[in-house]
C-alpha cells in the first residue's frame, strides 16, 4: 500500500467529508474503495478536562466505517484516529468528530441516504447490501426517520381502511390497517393495525389531536371515533357514499335478473348488458341516449324496478352537484320522497343508511372535504407492500411512513448553462 501526501480538499470533493484530509485510497478484494481519512493535527479539547490543546500524541486507533458509494462504489472509511495525551496529565483520550460518531458503523451522511433509498420503496434488504452494513441498522435509521414524519400534526384528515396480507407464503393472511391521511397534503400521517372504532380513536388522538374536519367512509366505528374529538365536523365521503349507491343498484340488477330468467346474468341477457352504462352518472349521457336506455329498461324489466333504483342513484347524484347545503338538503329529501314511492328493498336500504348519516353526508357543503386524497395514499401504502406481504408491523408501518407520509421527491436536474444560438458574425 502505498502512503500519499494527505491532499487536502480531495475528501470534501470525493467524500463530502470536509474535515478530513485523504491520505490514501485503493480497491480492496471486494472491489470496494477503502479511503483512509485522517483529521489534521489540530488543536483538540480534552474529553475529560476540555482544556483545548495540541495535545501529545500517544497512539493511533482505527476507526472502519461504511460510508457512502463512490462513483457507484461501496466505500469504507479507515480513519487513522489519534489517541491523544492530555497536556494536563488526565489520561489519554481519542479524537472525535461530528461525522463519525464513536462506535459508529457507518458515517452519519450514509444513514439519511439510506433512508431516501427506503422512502423510494427499495427494499431494506437491498440498502443494506449496497451500503455494507446489517439489517437492523438500516431499519433503525428508516424508524427513526418514520417518527419524525409522525409528528406532523394536521387539522383535516381522512380515515380509511387499507385491506393489507401479511406473513411468509405459508402463513399468508389477511389484516385490515387504518390509515389517518392528511387532506391537505394527502401523505399519510399515521396507521395502526385493525379497523375498529377503538384503533380509529387512538389514532386520531395520537396524531389528530387538533383535527377539525375528519372525513370517513360508512362505517359508524369511524364516526364514533371522530366524534370524541371536540369541535369537530365528521363528513361522510363522497366516494363510498355513492359507491354504496350503486352497490345497491347492482343488486336491484342481479335479483330482477334472477326473477325474471331464473339464472345470473349472461351476455345476451338485456338487464346485464346495461349493466356498465348504469354505473355512468346520468349527467354524462345525452339526452336521446337516456331514453333509449329507459326504453330498454322498461322492456326488460316490467316491474321496472332497475329503472327506479337508477333513478334513485341519479337522486342522490344530484344533492353532491348542490351549490350549497340548502339546496342539498332539498334534493335528499326529493331522494328519500322517491325512495318511498317506488318501494324498492335494497334502495329502501340505502336511503335508511343515508337517513343516518345524513348530518355527515350533508357537512360536505360546509367543508367540501372528501377522502380522495385518502384513497391516493392508500395506493401509495399499498405500493410499499408491494406482493410480499408484511412480517413484522412496526418495519411495516416506519416505510409506509417514509413512503407515503412525506412529500414525493422528484429529481429534477438544474441546467448548468442556458442553452443560447451562435451565430457567425
Ligand atoms: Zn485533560
């Protein structure tokens, strides 16, 4: 090994290690860059009396850790690290520097690249191979990083379940997460394991305390959950509350179509092939269009039940397209007056759910809050799950945390130089 004249500045360009000088460096066995680091002899306070001295030199120790790739590369730092004789005969002491703790297995710049690796949703089996350092080490940076994104405290949250599968292969089940999401940035604030009233009302105290719009889906636990918080306003969403309505469209469908034919509907049924086009809001579709699908409804259905309920969800459509609470509030009541005309069970059911969730479903003209941000970080939980599944929660949670509960980087390049026409003078 050959010895080199320490240069400096080369560490801070090649390591961003500025205080160090690079004495030398080489490729190991392993093909990973080994630099050797060295501070410069320099005036050191005494670990023990702090007198601030150009104390004796003693010894040397080596202090090995990983650090961050080189140009792609692993890279080891060996600092030569001197073990210094207090001027004032309290002992020997060695010297220290912010950027390699004692003890430490890897520099403190390696762990937050570490951890914008695991918030990239790359594996913490794949970090600790490329930074040369143990399993736990990498997660206990991405969960000491994951409880900082926790501390963020927000005022409008959604509350949604994520159905999530954990374990190996041969242990595989199904589990339901809560997540608590932020309405305003739509990152994922926290979540907990379960999907009950109790889990729901730890959550938001923990992380919500000062929440004053909680949106949730149909689920009375959440509600409940919600309502325990002071001063706050809980909205049923949007989303699920017109799911639920074509839910119970499909099964005014699938039973009419049982009646009438007496097995599930085929390709060639007409009540089945309207099956799409009744999803579609009524809005949407050009007036010759919507009577030509009544038409074909009334000939299918010659109770015309499909069609009523259509019309039902058509109703309810309507109060969200409301400029204001009153009007909205007028047209549930235009709802709920169908509803008990045409006397169909699964509509009648329907209306009853909405009957009770009416103050929530009617508090979206107040604050306009809807868990569609919800939804789009549940996609991003998901995303961390990948097909695996989970082993162990509290690893689970600390990357669902990094990945979605903080905001999205996007690399972009800044142009060193504008792009500018020469032209011949
Ligand atoms: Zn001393």
């Amino acid at each position: 090994m050959s010895q080199l004249t320490p240069v400096q500045g080369w560490s801070e360009l090649l390591l961003a290690l500025p205080e160090f000088l690079l004495t030398d460096a080489y490729i190991d066995e392993h093909d990973e860059l080994v630099a050797v680091v060295e501070l410069p002899r320099a005036l050191q306070p005494c670990s023990r009396c702090g007198v601030l001295d150009l104390h004796r030199l003693h010894d040397y120790r080596r202090h090995t850790v990983r650090h961050l790739p080189v140009a792609g590369r692993a890279c080891r730092l060996r600092w030569r690290k001197r073990l210094l004789a207090c001027v004032e005969g309290c002992g020997t002491f060695v010297e220290r520097t912010p950027s390699i703790l004692p003890g430490a297995v890897w520099s403190r710049a390696a762990a937050p690249a570490a951890v914008a690796m695991s918030a990239d949703n790359i594996p913490i089996d794949r970090i600790r191979r490329s930074f040369g350092v143990g399993w736990n080490t990498v997660m206990r940076a991405v969960t000491a990083a994951a409880e900082l994104v926790a501390a963020v405290r927000p005022t409008r949250v959604g509350i949604d379940e994520t159905l999530m599968t954990t374990g190996r292969l041969t242990t595989r089940r199904r589990e339901f997460l809560t997540a608590l999401v932020c309405l305003d940035t739509s990152l994922v604030v926290a979540v907990s394991q379960g999907r009950d009233r109790a889990s729901a009302a730890l959550l938001l105290a923990d992380h919500a305390p000062d929440a004053r719009v909680v949106a949730c889906d149909l689920f009375s636990g959440f509600r409940t959950a919600a309502q325990q918080l002071d001063g706050v306003v809980v909205v049923a969403d949007v989303f699920h509350v017109v799911r639920l309505a074509l839910q119970a469209l499909d099964e005014v469908r699938r039973r009419r179509q049982q009646q009438i034919h007496g097995h599930r509907g085929h390709k060639d049924d007409p009540l089945f092939k309207l099956r799409r086009v009744l999803r579609v809001g009524q809005e949407r579709l050009k007036v010759s269009k919507l009577e030509q699908i009544f038409e074909r409804l009334a000939a299918a259905d010659t109770d015309d039940e499909v069609g009523a309920a259509w019309v039902a969800v058509d109703l309810l459509r309507r109060v969200y397209r409301a400029p204001d609470r009153d009007t909205a509030h007028r047209r549930l009541v235009t709802f709920y007056e169908w509803v008990a005309t045409i006397e169909v069970p699964e509509v009648t059911r329907l209306a009853r759910t909405i009957d009770t969730w009416q103050d929530q479903v009617l508090a979206f003209f107040d604050t306009r809050a809807s868990n569609g941000p919800t939804e789009s970080a549940n996609a991003r939980i998901k995303d961390v799950r990948r097909d695996r599944g989970f082993r162990n929660y509290d690893n689970y949670r600390a990357r669902i945390l990094l990945h979605a509960g903080q905001p999205r980087r996007v690399p972009t390049t800044t142009r060193i130089r504008s792009y500018t026409l020469t032209t011949a003078a």
